[in-house]
C-alpha cells in the first residue's frame, strides 16, 4: 500500500509538542520502525506526525543518584546494547536490545518505541476488522494461530512483541510520561494493559502523552540477570518463547527471584510459578526440574501453538542452569 499524505512537525519543546498533538489525527514520531509500517498496511490513520527528534532532553543513559539509571525513551536499542553501563550493571537488558530485530532497526528503533510497539498479529496487521480493531472477533482462536498466546489470552490473542520489556519488569522499573498536565511516574508492570482491561490500548499512556524516561533502580549485590529469546530466522524475528531473569543470590541460594516470559501472552507475562520454586533454593537439578515443569503450569495453548510449551520448558531449563554456573 502507498503510504498516506501527512504533515510532518519537529517541535523544539515538549510543550510545543503537546500543542501539536492536540490536533485530530496526530501520531507521535520516534524512531518510526513500528509507525510507518502501521501507516503502510493502514493499521490506523494519522494527518500529522510529530517528530520528537529534536529533543535533546529525551535521549542518553544517565546514572542516578541512588545507583540507578535513567535512559532517555529516545535512546537507540543500539545504544542500549553497546552500552558499557547497562552490560556491567543489567547485562540481561543489553542483551535483549541486542535481540531486537536486525541492526539496521536497533540503529533507528528507540526503548520507549519498543516498549509502546503495536502487536505483530496478522489479523490486526491485515484487513481484518478484528476486536482491536473494534470489531467483535478476534479471528487468530479460530484461525492461524502458530504464533499467538499461550497465556492471558482473553477477546484477543495477541503476544507482547517487546523484547526489551520483559527484563525491564524482571528489573522492576518504571516510566515516566509527560503531558499538558504534567509528569507521572508508572511501574513498568502496570503500563501495559492486557484485552481483558481494554482490548483496543496497548499501554497506559492517556492521549497527548509521551513516554519520556525509563528508569532502573539499581540492581544490588548478588544480582544476576539473562534474557533469551528463541525465534524462527536468527537474524529478524519476533520471539516464539523468550525468558528474562532477574536473581538476587546470597552465595548458592537464590533470595529473589524476578521471572518474566516473552512471546507468551499479550503482555509481558510474569511466571509467578518458576518465581516461587527457585526462591529461597539452590538452582540444582531438582529446584531446576520443578521449575521447567512450572513454567507453562495453567497455560492454554491454542490448536497451532502447543509447540511453544516445550520451548519454554528448554529456555528455562538452559538458563536457569546457565546462570547457577555464572
């Protein structure tokens, strides 16, 4: 499909681009990976786009006072990955973003891109007038479904299409959006909303608003952190199954555990399960056998994607392992 005729803005302030997203139609401007293809395949309509491109404010990795960091929401995955900060302190954070996609959109695509991304289901990317969409089905229960949920599927059966978010809730952080009505701070757990809340948003974030920070809080001692993702086509794809780990160890033993699935359900999807069998145990064989078995507990999978379970249980099992010996 050609690509609409729109208006293109670059404000030089937030405010002056929360003026310009008041008009109808208007579509805030990031890296653009997600936007313009969902212009091209006419996912929705926008009149306007409104670069933030020249906000200086909203880019660079900054450590904060009590140890964490804050990363600017228009920081490249590139940044993020080759960062030396986020590999020392939250190695599973630049890894994730160096599983995001191919180079060439990691150099473009931004965090709060990745973290705000519409779903890649091809219902909702097609011309299908799914529950998303505000019709009244979601066409994937009944329909090609290999790469849907296995979890949290309610009206629509989509999956989280973020790499980078589930170990930035593995890492316990959160958000902050601006808006002509001032700035919030958001858990990082509670910003995307799952169907059964509002099966048309992906996100908190109300009109006008813009994500503008992500912060870490940091991390403490005998914290180890992974994320691993498996996908059809090593150099591009979305996640079939992906883990991201966050464990606090107090020498062998593991005092807190953080564990938050990928390509899983249409949020990024905690295992409180795999969470209560590794906490307070060492990850030998035993606590790591429990633990492959609890992770697909209570999941449901659709007609075309079982497969996804027995991935899970392998991701599980590998990393749990992988990071005892770490």
């Amino acid at each position: 499909m050609v690509m609409p005729n729109v208006t293109y803005v670059r404000p030089k302030s937030l405010k002056e681009a929360f003026d310009q997203l008041s008009s109808e139609g208007a579509r805030v401007h990031a890296g653009g990976t997600d936007l313009l293809g969902c212009l091209r395949d006419d996912v929705f309509k926008a009149g306007k786009l409104v670069s933030l491109g020249q906000l200086k404010e909203l880019r660079g990795i900054t450590p904060m006072s009590d140890g964490g960091l804050r990363i600017g929401a228009l920081t490249t995955l590139t940044e993020i990955a080759n960062s030396k900060m986020i590999r020392e302190t939250y190695p599973g954070l630049a890894r994730a973003a160096s599983e995001v996609a191919s180079p060439q959109l990691r150099n473009q695509g931004t965090l709060g891109g990745n973290l705000c991304q519409k779903p890649r289901c091809w219902y909702y990317r097609a011309d299908f007038h799914c529950m998303r969409k505000g019709g009244d089905k979601c066409f994937a229960l009944q329909g090609e479904n290999q790469f849907h949920c296995v979890f949290g599927g309610n009206m629509c059966y989509i999956v989280h299409p973020s790499d980078t978010a589930p170990v930035l809730v593995a890492f316990e952080a959160s958000v902050r959006a601006a808006g002509p009505g001032g700035t919030r701070t958001i858990p990082l757990a509670k910003f995307h909303v799952s169907p059964g809340e509002d099966v048309e948003k992906e996100t908190v974030l109300k009109p006008n608003e813009i994500l503008t920070d992500i912060f870490l809080p940091p991390p403490g001692q005998g914290v180890r952190s992974s994320y691993r993702k498996v996908r059809a086509r090593q150099s591009w794809d979305f996640a079939l199954a992906g883990l991201a780990l966050v464990l606090r160890f107090n020498r062998k033993q593991v005092e807190k555990a953080l564990v938050v699935l990928s390509g899983a359900a249409p949020v990024p999807w905690r295992s409180v399960a795999v969470e209560e069998v590794v906490t307070g145990k060492e990850l030998n064989a035993e606590t790591v056998a429990k633990a492959v078995e609890a992770v697909v507990k209570n999941a449901e999978p659709l007609k075309h994607n079982g497969y996804k379970l027995a991935l899970f249980r392998g991701i599980v099992e590998e990393e749990l392992l992988a990071i005892a010996q770490s």
